[in-house]
C-alpha cells in the first residue's frame, strides 16, 4: 500500500495552469463586494436612483477591480 501527502507543490505539478489569488486581489475583491452591497442598499432606499448606482458601480470596478469584472452585467 501507498500513501501519497498531497501538498501545494503536488498540487501544482498536476495543474500547472491553475492561479492562486493574492491576498491584495482578495482584499480589493471584498472591498468591491462591500462597496457593492452598500450601494444597493441606497439604491433600496431611494438615496440614489438606479442611474447614480450605474454610474458609482462602473466607479467601483475601475477602483477595485475585482476578479470577475468582464463577466459582470455593466447595468442592472
């Protein structure tokens, strides 16, 4: 019987092609989703119109820059 440790160098060796996120891209990414939900809470509440939460989270996405950002709906 074998026993394999399975550890991040392994686990690279196998799936060279895989990217790990930093913990600055983490950060921004967080931030964003916070940024986002504050938004939209305001937006609930009629502090700001759909136009201004538009117009904010393009604002947002070119500050933080979150991972995903090419596949996020620019309106919603």
């Amino acid at each position: 019987m074998q026993i394999t440790k399975i550890t991040d160098k392994q686990d690279l060796l196998l799936n060279p092609k895989k990217k790990y996120l930093s913990a600055e891209v983490l950060q921004r990414e967080f931030d964003y989703y916070r940024a986002e939900k504050l938004l939209r809470k305001m937006l609930e509440k009629g502090l700001i119109t759909e136009v201004e939460f538009n117009k904010i989270d393009a604002l947002n996405r070119q500050t933080f820059s979150p991972f995903l950002k090419e596949i996020m709906p620019s309106n919603r």
